[in-house]
C-alpha cells in the first residue's frame, strides 16, 4: 500500500476544482451530505442523484489507481489511504465530528463497489443516528447487500462508556439455578475447547435445568434480560440465549418434544467459537477480512462438532450452522441457494442478536433492553423473522425484569414485574440508599382520576453496580 500511497496533498488542495487527486475530505464531505439528502428526500430524488454521481465518479476514478480507497479518521486528523491529509479549518472539523457522533471513523471502499452500494451505504449512515452504539455495523452493511465497502468505529474514548476491561463473567450473586447452568456450561466448553468432545449427559443436565428451573425464574430472568455488564464470550452467552429462546418457544406454545430440542440447539449453537483464537474472539473494533471469515467459520465448525455426537437432536447441528443467516437468505455460511433458515435457527438468531446487543465489550456499550429490542424491530423482515421478533419483545415487554429505570417522578427503581396488556408500564421495586430494596412496589400503570396514568417510565439506566437482583427479584 505504501508503495503506491500518493503524497500527503496540500491543505488547500480542497478549493482545487481541477485538481485530480482525490480530496478526502471532499468526499467525507460528500458522503456526510448524501445521508443527510437520503434522510430528508426519497430514493430518487435529484439532490441524491446529482450527490451520489459526483461521489460515485471520484470513488470509481481513485479506485483505478489503488485496489482499495482508504479513507480514515485517526486523532481528528483525515488519512486518504494512511496519508494524513492536514486541513486545520472549521468545514472539516465538522465533518470529522458528524462522523464521530455516527461512531465511523474509517470507510474503506473496495474496487468493484457499484452506485447501488454507494447509496445503500447513506441510508446505512443515516440509520445509524437512532440506533445503539453496540448494534453490529457490518451485519448491516451485509444486509443491505454492501460488500465492497467496510466501516470502522471508533472506541468511544472520551464518553462515559470508556473502553475497559470487562469482567468474563456476571458479578454478584446469581439466582442458583441460572449459577448452576452456568458452571457447568463452562465445564461442557472448556472440554470441547481441550477435545475431549460434548458431555452429552451434561448438555441434557443443563436443557433441564434451563426448562425446569432458569427460565421460569423471575430472578434468573432479571439477570439475562437486563443491561449485562461483563464481557460474555460463549458459555454464559450460550445460556443466556437458550434461556431467551425458550421463552420464545414457551410464547408460540412448544410441546415438550421441541422445547427440548429448542433448549439444547440454543445451548449449542455458538459451540464452534471454541475453535476460534481468544485474540479473535475478544478483538476490540472491526476484524479484518481473514479475521471475520474465521469468525464467521464458528457455524461450521459449530456443525462439524455437532454432527459427531451420538445421541444429540437431529436439529442441533442445523441451528449451529444456520444461526447467522438471514430469513430472506443471506447471511452466513454463504450457501449456494437462498436456503431458509429452519424455525429453530430462527429463533435462536433473535435471542442472539438481542443477548449480543445487550452484553458488554471491550469496545461497545451494552445497550438497553429497548434499544436491543429496536434493533430486532429494524432487523424483523430482512434478517430475522418478524412474528418471532413479536412474540420475543411482548414475552419481555419494553422495560423487562431487572431492568433499573427512571420515572417521569424521578423516582429510580427496579423492574419486578411486567404487565403484558401494559408493556410500557411495569411494576418496580424502588432503589433506596446503598442500591437497597424500598418495601412496597409501585405498580406504573396505575391511572389516577383523570384517567391518566400516575407516572411513566422514561428511561433505562444502567445498573449502579454493586446491585443485588436477587433481593428484588426474588421478593417479588
Ligand atoms: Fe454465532
């Protein structure tokens, strides 16, 4: 790259109209007003058009010269394929920041991207002003069927989400079955990861466990639905999300037979991650194209464990294989035709995605239960399946068990019940001092004389920490 990186351009450059280098921070600039006309105008409409050729015509005509166009912000500085591009003036500090509150701060493009792609990429952008920090970008990007074009985020450094060291594991005290599972989820894991194969006895331990006791504990689900805030890499992942997708299964009135094989693909279907480097796993920010193609190789490698087990579900290797892909058909593992994912994988997908979204990294913030639950509304009809999507988020409702919220009162508390005909109005448990339980609950949709309600809730808060979830939620 170096050997054909182009010299550092002069900062006035920009004004140069015949100039035929390529000025970054014109097309930053460029690219920063064709989202801004996709939010304001329809498809089709001239300013788009005329904005999305001139962007078109200097991406094709730079991309002649290099395979790929790099365009970066690093140290509010613009890099034109790791050139810095110095241009101490206000138009372009502004564009830097646009971008910085987008969280992008590198597009890099790839020869072969057409104009589609072009303008797919701004209404990605736009769509990226409502939407959590922690949602997974190039998920989207392939959604929209953009393959010739990457977006880097920026570790949000100077927010209160400062980049950190999550801890692996959920802190504090747990709800003793969900502990249980976990530990030995753990055991069944770390013994895939060392070869000595999948505890069958074990697994069919857990799926009961999970059945009997995890996800009809309020506590337990208190724990898995709320903000998490530890750094959840596969095993309390796996339960989390086989937790989650049996209550989606309880929601569309599985038999015991399927809740049974829903539990155990649910458990298992990220086994195959225990074949991808830790350094892979816990990268913070995007993976480079070998890195996501490993990554994206856990469904695989998940199916090839699976299928060697005597004894498991018939449907356990499936889900393993087919979590990532879309119901429309795309997706990954890339299969020649738009095969749809079977019912199981389906819901394992959405509890998937909200888990992931709602868990920490080193580099993202968890996002909240109704942010999580906006992203699988975004995702319902491409990626995932919108009638399951319906059944997940009015199973947990908006503001689900556990979740530390605000009312229009100012008033803090803890999520203890929900009310499934009011799924804005929970029941909470008020945090007093020390984060301890208040006596008494306060039942949100309680309407005073007007008819009116007597509060709202206004937001989701991250849990101060050190919070007991049991002391709520077991009391209730
Ligand atoms: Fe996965």
């Amino acid at each position: 790259m170096t050997a054909s990186t182009p010299p550092p351009r002069r900062a006035h450059a920009a004004d140069d109209a015949e100039s035929t280098t390529l000025d970054p921070v014109a097309l930053f600039r460029g690219f920063v007003s064709l989202r801004r006309l996709t939010g304001m105008y329809p498809a089709g409409h001239p300013a788009i058009v005329s904005k999305l050729t001139e962007i078109d015509e200097s991406v094709q005509r730079h991309l002649q010269s290099t395979p790929v166009l790099q365009l970066d912000i690093i140290h509010g500085d613009v890099h034109l394929d790791g050139v810095s591009f110095r241009q101490d003036n206000e138009s372009q500090a502004q564009v830097v920041r646009e971008l910085s509150d987008l969280g992008v701060d590198s597009i890099h493009i790839r020869r072969g991207v057409t104009r589609d792609e072009l303008q797919a990429l701004s209404e990605v952008l736009w769509q990226l002003k409502d939407a959590p920090a922690s949602a997974p970008i190039q998920g989207r990007l392939e959604q929209r069927n953009i393959y010739h074009v990457t977006l880097g985020k920026l570790v949000p450094l100077d927010t209160r989400w400062k980049a950190q060291e999550w801890p692996d594991a959920p802190q504090g005290p747990l709800d003793p079955a969900y502990a249980e599972s976990l530990a030995l989820t753990e055991k069944t894991f770390d013994d895939v990861a060392s070869g000595k194969g999948v505890n069958l006895l074990t697994v069919r331990e857990i799926v009961e466990l999970l059945i009997r006791k995890v996800a009809g504990s309020s506590a337990a689900l208190g724990q898995i639905l709320a903000v998490k805030l530890y750094e959840n890499l596969t095993y309390c992942h796996s339960v989390n999300v086989a937790t989650l997708s049996l209550l989606i299964g309880r929601q569309l009135g599985f038999d015991a037979a399927m809740t049974s094989a829903l539990g155990e693909a649910a458990l298992l279907h990220d086994i195959g991650k225990t074949r991808i480097p830790l350094d892979v796993l816990k990268k913070p920010g995007a993976l480079d194209k070998r890195e996501r193609k490993l990554m994206e190789a856990h469904t695989i490698y998940g199916a090839e464990i699976l299928v060697e087990v005597a004894g498991l579900q018939p449907l356990t290797p499936t889900v393993a294989l087919e979590h990532h892909r879309a119901v429309t058909g795309g997706g990954y593992p890339d299969f020649d035709e738009a095969k749809i994912p079977h019912l199981l994988s389906q819901i394992v997908s959405v509890a998937d995605i909200y888990e992931a979204v709602t868990g920490a990294r080193s580099y993202q913030e968890p996002a909240t239960p109704e942010q999580a639950c906006l992203v699988l509304a975004r995702l319902a009809g491409t990626k995932l399946n919108t009638a399951l999507v319906k059944a997940f988020v009015n199973t947990i409702s908006f503001f689900p068990l556990g979740s530390v919220v605000r009312t229009d009162r100012d008033e803090l508390g803890v999520v203890v019940r929900t009310i499934p005909s009011e799924p804005l109005h929970p029941v909470i448990a008020l945090l007093g001092a020390g984060h301890r339980r208040v006596a008494g609950e306060i039942d949100t949709s309680r309407r005073g004389a007007s008819g009116d309600y007597e509060r709202h809730v206004v937001e989701t808060l991250r849990p101060p920490a050190p919070l007991d979830l049991n002391e709520f939620l077991a009391a209730s």
